[in-house]
C-alpha cells in the first residue's frame, strides 16, 4: 500500500457486484475479493457460501484519500445496496451477504458513524449494517478477482451485476 493510501473492507452483498462498481471510480487503486468478519481461519468461498463460517463477501478497497475519500467511498456503498436488508441482497440470502463495513482505524469509525447518523433519516427502515474494527481478511480464490469483467456473459453478471453498475454509473454520472 502507498505511504499516503488508505483501506477498509466493505461488505453489501455478492463481492463480485462490489467489485464491478467499486472498479469504475478514480482513487480506487486496489480491489480485493475477499472474506472477513467471522472466525473461520482461511475459510473457502464454499464454506463461506455455507453460512457456517461468519464471515461475509467482502472487498477490500486501497484508495488514495486525496482523490477517493471516505466519504465518497460510503456515499457508493451506501447507494449500491440496501442497507436495511438483514442478511440478504438481491436474490442473495444469508450471513454471507449482510451490509458490514470493517474499519482500519478510529478516525474511520468516527467518519462511519457520523455518516450513517447523517443518512439514516433517508431511509423507511433502520439500517442494520454492521460495523466493526477488521479482524483478519482472507483473499478469496483467484477466479473471482476481476470476476464481471471476465464473465460478462454469465447470467448472474447480465441479470443481477449490469443493472447494477447501470444504476451507479447513472446516479454518478460516470461515462460508459
């Protein structure tokens, strides 16, 4: 990581939707498909998949504060799932999918509380993300790095990770 970088890992749903709207914002330097949030040492996607293990999908995000801030970084996340859903996102159900950002620092968690505090009123239900200092974070196995951009045709990528990216880029006006 560059000396003036930051990272938090960030959780809301299947970390390959993360990953392909996270991909399309300048500051972003590095995104890591991942697990954290549980206790399973070294956990595989299937026993995360299984719900057993407590961890969720998540990506863990580089970013260079002077260009993405953590504010703009919350902004997106907060817009690209349903914070008010407990464990589900989409057609995806389960502990594995719950909105859960892990902090890397205090000046961190003091910033995500005060920005939830801020947008809480925005919303019909109570947002029900999980906050928490990072633990451990395990990097998931290497086919799902980079995992929309490779599979575009696959019909979870058409169906559920395009419309997405669609939205997003739509509500932050970013080119095609």
């Amino acid at each position: 990581m560059g000396a003036s970088n930051e990272s938090i890992v960030l959780g809301g749903g299947c970390f390959w939707c993360a990953e392909a709207v996270f991909g399309m914002f300048k500051g972003i330097i590095r995104i890591t498909p991942g697990y954290a949030g549980g206790n399973t040492e070294n956990p595989t996607y299937k026993q995360v998949c299984s719900g057993t293990t407590g961890h969720a999908e998540v990506i863990e995000l580089e970013y260079d504060p002077a260009i993405a801030s953590l504010e703009k970084i919350l902004d997106i996340f907060f817009k690209m799932h349903d914070p008010t859903s407990l464990n589900r996102q989409d057609s995806d159900m389960g502990s594995q999918y719950r909105s859960i950002i892990l902090y890397t620092s205090g000046k961190q968690r003091e910033m995500i509380d005060k920005f939830i505090g801020r947008i809480a009123k925005n919303y019909d239900k109570p947002i029900v993300t999980e906050v928490k200092p990072l633990g451990a974070f395990y990097p998931s196995e290497d086919y799902h790095k980079d995992y929309y951009k490779n599979n575009p045709f696959q019909p979870y990528c058409m169906l559920v990770i395009r419309p997405k990216v669609a939205r997003i880029r739509k509500e932050f006006k970013l080119d095609a």
